[in-house]
C-alpha cells in the first residue's frame, strides 16, 4: 500500500520534471530539424528553409525550458523544501541568502544545468550570427544538449540501469528504505537541510563556478563551427567567428582558472594559488589547447596553412572539458586530488564514456572523411616567417598538455599499467616539483616565441631589422633579469633562464607596442596579451621561488631526519606554530602576538582569532609596524570535528603575509575553575586576574543593565567593576554583577561575565556598615585563559600581485582584439549596405 | 623534408623521452613490507587506521607531530609519525592514503589524504594534508 505523505509540496517538482523533459524533447527536435534541413539544402531549398525555422523553434523552447527547470530548482531551495533531495543535501535554513545560488552548483545537476544554460545562451547568439553555417553548427551545438539533457533526465530502465539523475529527486526517493520514511508525517521530522559545505561559504562560491562553466561552455562554439566546417567541406566562413569565438573563450576560461587560483589563495588552505592539482590541471588543459588553436587558426587566415591542425586543436578542446568533467565528476581522482568532489559513482562514469565515444566518433569520421580533400599548401614556409614559429609554439604548448595529461591522468590509467608491469603507479611524490621541472622549459620556450613572433612577418620578414630590434630587447631583458635575479637570489639556471624569458616578453611587447604599433589601441590586443603572458610568467616566478614560511616550530619532538630524500617534505611540515595568548612569538621579521578570539562565532558561524604584528626596530626597540590579521575558522562544523579555516593575509605592493590558523584551543573543555572571594571596600581596590587586572568603582545605582527587568519594590545594587588588559589592544571592559533586594525579605543575583577572558563575576553580598560606607563582597571565578591558543602558518609569497596585473593584462588584451574583430565585421556589414 | 617537420619530429622526440623520463619520477603504491625494503625511499601506502590503538597528539606542546597505528592494504600493522597537525576527522576516515618513507620500523608521513563516508553512504573525499 502506498502511503499518503503529509506536508510535502509535489508541485514544484512535477512542474520541475516536466521542464527537464520539455528540453529534453525540444533540443531532441531542434537536432532532427537541424539535421532534416541540411539534408535538403541542395534538393529541396523551400522545404530546408521550413525545417530551419522549425529548428529555431525547438531551440528556443529549449533555452525557455532550461531557464524553467532553473526558476524552479530555484524555488525549491528558496522556500527551503526539504522533502526534495538537492535542497535537503545542499541547502540550510540558516544558509545566508547570497549563497542560495551557490547551492545549484555544488551538486552534480546543478553544475549540468549551469553548463546546459550557458550553452542554450550561446546557443541563441549562433543561431543568430552563423548565417550560412547556422543549421550545421546547431546541430552540434543541439546535439550536445540533448547529451546534457541525459545527465538529469533521471529515466530508469528495467529497474537496475539509470540514465542520468534529475535534481528534482524527492528526499524519500533517494534515501529509499530509511525508516522515518514509513511515517506518513516524516515531513514533521525534517526541519533543516544538511547545508553548504563551509569551505565553500565564501563569495567566490558565488563568481567563479559561473565564470568557470560559461568558460566550459564556450568551448562548445569553436568546436561547432570546426565541426560544421569539415561538414560542409567549406573552410572559410568559419574563421572569423571561430577566431572571435575563441578568443571570447580564451578571455573567459582564463579568467576563471585564474579566479579559481585566487579563491584557493584568498579563502582557502591550500597554502598557494597554484598546486598542480588534478581539478585545476582539468581546467588548465582545454585552456592550453584553446590557445594552441587560436594562434594556428590565425596562420591558416593569414597563410592558408595548418587548417587540420586548427581543426583538430578545437575538437580536442571540446572533449577535454569532457574528459576533465570525467576526471573530475565521477571520483575516479579519489586518491589523488585535494577538492572535495563527490563521485556520484558507477552510472555516471560509463554515462560519460559514453558520451566522450560518440562525440569523439562523430569529429574522428568527419575528420577522416575530409582528410584528403582539406586544403594545404604544398610550398615550405619561410624559416623567418611568422607562421613558422607560431606554429612551433602552438605544437609546443599541446605538448606541454600531452604531459600534464599523462600524469593528470594517473589513476585512469594506472590499473592498466598494472596489468602489463604489476606495478602500482601513484603521483610523484612531490608533484610541485615534478610539473615544475618540466614545465619551466616550456614556459622558455613559448615565452621566447610569444614575444619574438610579434616582430616577425607572416611569409617573410627582413633579418636585419628583426635583428636589431629584437638585439636591442634581449640586451635590455639581460641587464633587468640580472638585476632581478640577482636581488632575488634566483641561483637555479633554469629558473634563471625563466626570469630572462619573463623580462624579455615584457620589454620586447612593450618595446613593440610604443615603437612599431605606435599605440594604435585597437592593433594593441596580441601585444597586450603577450605582455599579460611574460608577466605571469614573471609573477609565477617570483611568488614562487622565493615563496616562504615564517612560522616555524622550534620546540616539541625532534623528528628524526636520516632519510636525505625526505628532508624537504620534512621542512615543509614543521611550519606550524603555537601561539599561547598574549605571549609574543617570532614571526619573520616580526613579533606575532595572539590576542584572543572574537567572543562568540559571528554570523556565519566564524570564530575570529586576533593575532597582533609587531615589527621592531632593533636599535630604537620601538614598534615602526603594526598590523592585526584575522585569520578565521569554522569550528567544529557540521558533521566534522577541528575546524575548517580561512586564512588572512596582508597585502604590501611587493610581497603579501598569508597567514592561517591550523589548529585552536578546545574551548568546549570541562570547566575546573573556582571561585575566588574578594572584599571590595573602597573605590580603587584591585583584584588581579589572569592577563590583567579588576579595578573596583564602587557600587551604582543607576541601571543602564539590559538584562535586569525592574520590579516594584526591588532594592538593586550594583558593583561596578572595569576590566583593563595587559595587552595594549585589547579595549577596558565593564563587568557590573548586581545584588538585588527584593521586597525587603529575599535577595537574588544577576551575574555579569566577560567570555572573552573567561571572567565571571557574582555579587554576594552587601555589608553596610554606615550610611556612607558599604562593603561588597564579590566571587570571582576565571577559567584558564593561559591555555587559549591557536597554531599559526604563516608564509610569505613575494611579488604576487605581479601575476595577478599579468593576468588582467592578458584577458584585457583578448577582449582589445575581440573589439577590434567585431568592429571591423560591423564596418564590413556597413559597408556592404551602403 | 621539410623544415616543419624536421622541428616536428624534434619535438616529439623530445616528448617522448620527456614522458618516459616522468615515468621514473611516478611514484607507486605500496605495504609496509615493501616499502620497508626501501628505507629512506617516498611512496604510498595506502592503509586503514587503526582505532584500537592510541593516537597521540598534543597541540600545545608540538602542533607537528601526530602519531598513531595504521593497518596496510595486507593487514599489517605499523607505527605512524605524521610531522604535522592532526587531520580533521582522521577517527571517521575509512581510508588513508600516506606518502612517507619507512625508518627504524616507524612510517614517517608527510602527507595524508582521507576518504570518509558521508552520512548517507555517499562517499567523500575529505582533505588531510598538511602541506
């Protein structure tokens, strides 16, 4: 028998439902229509131009219903219905309302959805502007809706095999055969959803996963002109919106791997903004192979070279989102990566095997059929030519993709490994240096050519004047990175090397853009962007090279260090430090003092620590700097135990100060501490506690006392009492018990604490003594603030701000060219009308 | 020939002796048996905490040194020295992945990544490490 639940809201869901199979089937319609009107282009053009029309509808129907099953997964978390799964699993009623929206993109659906409605955007702006590549570019681009449609269409069939997982999932469907469900008012049980894991409560959570997948998304767009291209055996209409497509996408996904760099660095633990971690080299691949497509493409406009390579790069970079939504979805990572991503398991793995066989099958046989018949040059190109070089680049930063690939890729194909070696591949144990080694000579090498290429011309260009101009770059480039390298005590000759490639990008496009563009803005974007690259690469160095802990911990167990290999690892883990409150510690340059913590956890449930920075001046021994950091923590959150921190960090122009709490005094320990009986007389007596002193004020009777509710007849008294710390930054504080005389015959108390210090005061009693002479007899009681402290990391990253500058430079010089390209498409279209 | 290829194939030549090279750099999973015969040498062991056994940590005194017990994929038992603060949750962990070397009998980690189950079966990757 089927129970009748109570209190649920089934609307929302069916209506939910509904819209997930209303785009489902109108993407499904908008690729047959696609499709039936390419097919009869040629033989029946009346007929192809109404299935185009029908096609357009199925997709804007589409788009309207993506937007649906939005709105309405929207307000189901908004209205905090539990009974459905994805509210329950990432909602909380306590949840602040900004990250309402960052609750769709921390499931599995959610983040489908979020990509899905990028594309059904995009989609629209193709459908729009493709002209005569329209049908053949929707067809892809409706194709892999219906794909995406798949993912949360939640369909079962015969029971045991499951396509896909619909967001609209009821609480009672996912959990099937708990048993609170056979109560017919469970609904009375489940008063707050599990919530959004705190790690990611911050604002990024709101700015980057948008910016990340509208980055994934675009990637559909030059893969879909590449595709309709090759289709149609006609390589010319597709470039311009290719180029402007891609360099939109460069622009964007850069600009969100980078903020995914930031966030980790600004909120996060994980000690850096870059860690070779699988998750960010997932993203990091398609956005190399983009490039790498973006600079052949332009070769082949300018020369009418290297089209297959073009087109493949921007296949590639297609399925490489694919395959790093695999890497990063379905768990396969599990041992190797840091993010927290949950595997959704079995189904999904061979759901998107699935889909990367059908997309690669698809783009391998229209390649292999237009293989022979795409056009070459058969002329070699000129050794000083731009192409060449350019060229070069390219084929070396794929390569360079190939190797962050393989290792990525570690767990994929390590049980195979093990088939054919029986051993058991596992990362290297120092990834950082393993991807470093390899990669500085990649960032030599394409750093070399991203600044040399500007100078050169397309077909040929003079030896002499590139010559001199490119003599006059290197000279100044070496005087700077000697210079440089020398202050900064870079003693390693690649990275030597590195800071003269870095040096040499900034001079020459500098050079470049002043001397020969003479500032034509709109001719600037290459040489901006190439300008953004050397200073990134220079960032990177810097930050990284001299990157540094200053916290160390001198005390405690010795570790035992006989293995030479394991030095290092060992250096990098002794970098905790405690700081006992009040007690100053050495810090870098600095003295570290912890202050104390903010009294109670603020609104989002933080626990604020206070550490005070003092750097002295050796001769003077006076202060010549001051700061306060606030490095955070979510104590014992949900479900965990210890805490989750957040770091704080100081910014100077040249280096920052990262610092993060690591570990924090249990303040939820059993209280031992006694009370203390004090006779307070006279205005001025002092008690002394722990970490300060009491002065008495002698007794009021003025009541500003929220707490005390007057009541007729009451005689109250109060002992007015200041708190003053030994600590300069920590503000007087007023502790006021009060002694109250009710109705002449019984006395109650209203004590007064001060939980920052652990101080409690009762007023006990009042010995009068005369008229003007009374006595307060005052318990204090003052647990051990001695044993609050926290354990501190603190690093130092030098020049960061360096790679930050070089990556808006960069984006900004993506968008100078998208500017340029759209400009000059608009003038054409102008002109052609007059 | 042409120039194009000749850099071509350079290249890929170099790629390919580059990733047979990075080969050598992987590391691989191991027991406490075999990584015992390779003292002083970084791998991975993979293994189970053992929660019969103590754990000691003490914040205060060094906030870097975590030790305890940990059984090996063969059923092994070991002594654990991780020189760093005591990962969150390591007493739910129904996995751990350690990345050490083995010394004088003792496993000194200077990495540990956990899997914990979720409340409701789903797996999750938790985060355990120190560098």
């Amino acid at each position: 028998m089927d129970t009748q639940y109570l209190g649920e809201h089934l609307r929302p869901g069916q209506l939910g439902h509904f819209f997930v199979i209303i785009s489902f089937v109108a993407a499904l319609f908008s690729t047959f229509s696609y499709l039936r009107a390419v097919f009869t282009e040629k033989s029946n053009p009346l007929s192809s131009q109404s299935w185009l029309v029908m096609g357009r509808g199925g997709f804007v129907l589409h788009t309207a219903s993506v937007i649906g099953i939005f709105s309405t997964l929207f307000y189901i978390i908004q209205n905090h219905l539990f009974e459905y799964h994805y509210a329950y699993e990432h909602s909380s009623l306590s949840l602040p309302p900004q990250y309402l929206l960052s609750c769709f993109w921390e499931g599995q659906q959610g983040s489908f959805m979020l990509w899905m409605f990028w594309h059904s955007v995009l989609g629209l702006v193709v459908m729009r502007t493709a002209k005569s590549l329209e049908t053949r570019t929707m067809v892809i681009i409706s194709f892999v809706q219906v794909i995406l449609g798949t993912m949360i269409l939640g369909f079962y069939f015969g029971g045991d095999i499951k396509i896909g997982s619909t967001p609209f999932m009821l609480l009672r469907h996912a959990m099937q055969g708990a048993p609170i469900f056979a109560m017919a008012n469970y609904m009375d049980f489940i008063k707050d959803g599990n919530g959004l894991n705190v790690l990611l409560q911050n604002y990024w959570m709101v700015i980057h996963p948008p910016i990340l997948f509208l980055g994934f998304a675009l990637t559909l767009i030059p893969f879909a002109y590449s595709i309709a291209a090759l289709w149609k055996g006609e390589y010319k209409d597709f470039i311009k919106p290719t180029i402007a497509w891609s360099l939109l996408n460069g622009a964007v996904l850069g600009t969100g791997i980078m903020m995914g760099g930031a966030w980790a660095y600004e909120s996060l633990n994980f000690g850096g903004y870059w860690a070779w971690d699988p998750v960010e080299n997932a993203s990091l691949v398609p956005w190399l192979v983009l490039i790498s497509g973006l600079h052949t493409i332009l070769i082949y406009r300018a020369t009418g070279r290297a089209l297959p390579i073009t087109i493949i790069f921007f296949i590639l970079t297609h399925m490489l989102i694919w395959y790093s939504t695999f890497l990063t979805r379905t768990g396969i990572l599990g041992k190797t990566s840091v993010h927290a991503f949950t595997g959704d398991g079995q189904a999904l793995y061979y759901h998107l095997l699935v889909v990367m066989g059908v997309l690669l099958a698809i783009s391998l046989g229209l390649l292999i059929w237009r293989w022979k018949g795409m056009p070459r040059i058969k002329t070699e190109e000129e050794g000083l030519s731009r192409e060449f070089w350019m060229f070069i680049g390219s084929i070396v930063i794929f390569l360079a993709s190939i190797q962050i690939t393989v290792t990525t890729s570690i767990p994929v194909w390590a049980p195979l490994a093990k088939w054919i070696s029986g051993k058991d591949f596992a990362p290297p144990t120092d990834v950082m240096a393993h991807y470093n080694g390899i990669q500085v000579f990649v960032a030599v090498i394409v750093g070399l050519l991203a600044a040399t290429v500007i100078f050169m011309k397309y077909k040929n260009t003079d030896a002499k004047t590139l010559g001199k101009h490119l003599g006059i770059t290197a000279l100044i480039a070496l005087v700077m990175s000697v210079l440089i390298g020398w202050g900064q005590h870079i003693t390693m000759w690649q990275y030597d090397l590195m800071l003269f490639t870095s040096c040499y990008g900034i001079v020459a496009t500098i050079y470049y853009g002043i001397m020969l563009q003479k500032f034509k803005f709109k001719k600037l974007g290459p040489t901006v962007a190439h300008l953004g690259f050397a200073a990134v690469l220079l960032g990177i160095l810097l930050s990284s090279y001299n990157k540094h802990t200053i916290t160390y911990n001198n005390t405690g167990v010795p570790f035992n260090a006989d293995a030479e290999a394991s030095k290092k690892s060992m250096d990098d883990n002794r970098e905790n430090e405690v700081l006992s409150k009040g007690v100053p510690a050495i810090v870098g340059d600095f003295q570290a003092t912890y202050i104390g913590d903010s009294d109670v956890a603020g609104k989002d449930r933080r626990v604020y620590y206070k550490v005070s920075f003092d750097r002295y001046d050796m001769q003077t021994k006076k202060v010549v700097e001051h700061f306060m950091l606030y490095p955070d923590a979510f104590i014992n959150p949900k479900g965990m135990q210890g805490l989750s921190a957040n770091p704080s960090t100081q910014h100077y122009w040249d280096h920052d100060i990262f610092t993060y709490i690591t570990g924090a005094a249990d303040k939820g320990r059993e209280d031992t501490a006694t009370y203390q009986r004090y006779l307070l007389s006279k205005p001025g007596d002092t008690i002394t506690v722990k970490n300060g002193f009491l002065v008495y004020n002698g007794l009021g009777k003025v009541f500003t006392e929220s707490r005390y509710v007057p009541v007729e007849g009451d005689l109250p008294v109060q002992a007015k009492l200041t708190f003053y710390s030994k600590f300069p930054d920590v503000p007087s504080r007023e502790l006021n018990p009060l002694y109250i005389l009710r109705d002449r015959k019984f006395i109650t108390y209203l004590d007064d604490t001060l939980p920052s210090m652990g101080l409690y005061a009762h007023f006990a009693n009042l010995i009068v003594k005369s008229q003007n002479e009374a006595t307060a007899e005052v318990l204090i009681r003052q647990t051990e603030p001695i044993d609050d402290f926290i354990v501190l990391k603190a690093l130092v990253f030098p020049y960061i701000n360096v790679l930050w500058l070089g990556v808006i430079i960069m984006v900004f010089g993506f968008f100078i060219s998208l500017g340029d390209l759209i400009s000059r498409a608009g003038k054409k279209v102008m002109d052609a009308k007059a | 020939m042409k120039k194009t290829h000749i850099v071509l194939l350079v290249l890929v030549v170099i790629t390919i002796s580059v990733i047979i090279s990075v080969f050598l750099d992987f590391s691989t999973y191991e027991t406490f048996a075999s990584a015992s015969k390779q003292p002083g040498k970084n791998i991975y062991v993979i293994g189970f905490l053992d929660k019969e056994k103590e754990m000691i940590y003490n914040q205060k005194e060094d906030p870097n040194h975590f030790t305890f017990y940990a059984k090996d994929k063969s059923g092994n038992l070991n002594k654990v020295v991780f020189n760093g603060e005591k990962p969150r949750d390591i007493e739910k962990s129904e996995q751990i992945v350690m990345m050490g070397y083995i010394d004088a009998g003792t496993f000194h980690c200077s990495r540990i990544q956990m899997k914990c189950p979720s409340k409701y079966k789903k797996d999750m990757v938790a985060v355990g490490s120190s560098s």
